[in-house]
C-alpha cells in the first residue's frame, strides 16, 4: 500500500467486461515525508472510494486485494484506490 495523488482521469470506449462499470483513475505516488512530493511513475489505479483529481488516496497494488475491495473475482486489476485520506500527520513534523 502507499499514499497517492490523483492526477488525472483516464476513459475508454471498450475495456474488459470485468471493467465495465469501472472509473479508471491516474495516480501518483507521493512521499509524505519530503512534504508531499510527487514520486515515481504514473500508475492507472481503477477507483473504489469515489476520488477525483486533486484528492490524496490510499493505493492498493496487489491484484488479489484489489479484487476484494472491487467485489469482482474475475476483473483483471492490480492497483485499486482503497481510501481517501483526509490527512497524514507524521510524529515530530506537522
């Protein structure tokens, strides 16, 4: 799991059967630590909170865990938004 940011939308016009109902989110990991730098690739994350670009979301990458959180054994997705999150406070750093 890591904490991301939401940085854009992505559509398609066909995609797995799975996917049908599917939102489809760009996200970007962030280092919470370097005052919410945006870090590493670019990731598609499919949305199972209801996040939107701007919002900071906890990511799952691991498919069989996504799987669970989508309630769909059968969708072919790894990185799944698990959360919204409203603030990271970390001990000593505000």
């Amino acid at each position: 799991m890591f904490v991301a940011k939401v940085i854009g939308n992505v559509w398609a016009t066909r995609k797995h059967p799975g996917l049908k109902n599917a939102t489809m989110l760009l996200v970007k990991a962030v280092d919470p630590l370097n005052g919410n730098k945006l870090v590493g690739e670019a990731q598609l994350a499919i949305d199972g909170q209801g996040a939107g670009v701007g919002d900071t979301v906890l990511i799952v990458d691991e498919g069989g865990s996504a799987r669970k959180i989508l309630k769909n054994s059968k969708a072919p997705v790894r990185t799944v938004i698990a959360g919204i999150v409203d603030k990271v406070h970390i001990t000593g750093k505000e």
